[in-house]
C-alpha cells in the first residue's frame, strides 16, 4: 500500500479518508512469475497498476507468440476490450514476481465520486497516456528494427537486463538472431 501511496503523492495531495479507502479496498494482488492474469478468450473486466514487477501482454498469431507490450512499476494495463463484455484476444503475463492494483469499473466510479479530486489527476493522466501511446504508435509504424530497438534503449532502460531477449525481439518485431545482429552492429563489434 505504501507504493500506491508514495505514488499518487507524487501526482496530489491525498487525504487521510482518501488513503484510508485505499487501504480498506483489498484492491492489491501479488502474482508470481510466470501467471497469466489474463487469458485470451476470457472477459476483460479488470484493470491494473504495476506497483512492482513487469507484465507482458501478448497475442498468439499463427502458433506464434508476439509480445505488445511490456509494463513496468508505475505502468496502468489496460486489457483490450476491457469493460465491453466481449473476451480478450491477448494474454497478461508477469515475466517477473508482480504486485498490483486491481481495479473494474465499479471501483473506479465509486472512487471518482466518492473523491473528486482523483477526476482531475485520472483526466491529466488519462491525456498524458494517450499521447505516449500516439508517440509509440506513431514511432514503431515509421522506424526499422533497429531504430525500434534504439527507441526501447532510451524510453525503457530499466527493461533491457529484465526480460529475456527472445521476447524483447518478439516485440521488436524480429527474430532473436535479427536481434542479436542488431545489439553487435550497435556496439562496433
């Protein structure tokens, strides 16, 4: 709880009622490495907030893994199709022992109008996760591997001595070997 906390104070002013909800919700969950917290063909009505660990979402696309996207501490997941009924196409998996913030859509409305002043941080948030989200978007359509690969450095180095290197290179879009020529050209060996 106390991550949560030094979080949003990070972001506002929380008040005491506010963190004692926080506590008195039940709303954290640990996972192991290795759960899936999502499977595809289930229905999406959770979302997450990574306190700590790394969650993978992926997809199986002709009997093949392909990595979407890899989530960190501080990092909101939220599902494909969440909240519309209709089952996920993709899986949630934690690669690394993982504790976050389990929330639906009830929750959140309660929270919102129980605390108004979460409205106002939740839409800064909201703006500024959509405009990352156009940027890498926009980013992985226009660039090669390479640059893909040189993007991930500087946006997540964190990421880069935590995950394995096959799914790095699934998420890049390329063949681990692809992969491990890149990292050489890259180095000058």
């Amino acid at each position: 709880m106390d991550k949560l906390e030094k979080y949003f104070s990070k972001h506002m002013t929380l008040s005491s009622d506010l963190i004692a909800k926080f506590r008195k919700a039940h709303i954290i969950k640990e996972y192991k490495k290795g759960s899936l917290i999502l499977i595809q063909g289930e229905i999406s009505n959770e979302t997450f907030f990574i306190l700590e660990g790394c969650v993978r979402s992926y997809i199986i696309d002709n009997c093949e893994e392909k990595t979407i996207e890899f989530y960190i501490e501080e990092d909101p997941v939220i599902p494909l199709n969440y909240g519309q009924n209709v089952e996920s196409v993709h899986y949630l998996e934690c690669i690394e022992d993982t504790i976050v913030v389990v929330s639906n859509e009830e929750i959140e409305e309660k929270m919102l109008n129980e605390f108004p002043e979460l409205k106002e941080a939740s839409r800064i948030y909201s703006k500024k996760l959509i405009e990352n989200l156009q940027n890498k978007f926009t980013e992985y359509r226009i660039s090669t591997p390479e640059e893909r690969y040189k993007y991930f450095l500087f946006n997540k180095p964190q990421l880069v001595n935590r995950i394995p290197q096959y799914l790095l290179a699934s998420y890049l879009g390329v063949k681990p070997e692809s992969l491990s020529r890149i990292k050489r050209r890259l180095s000058g060996k």
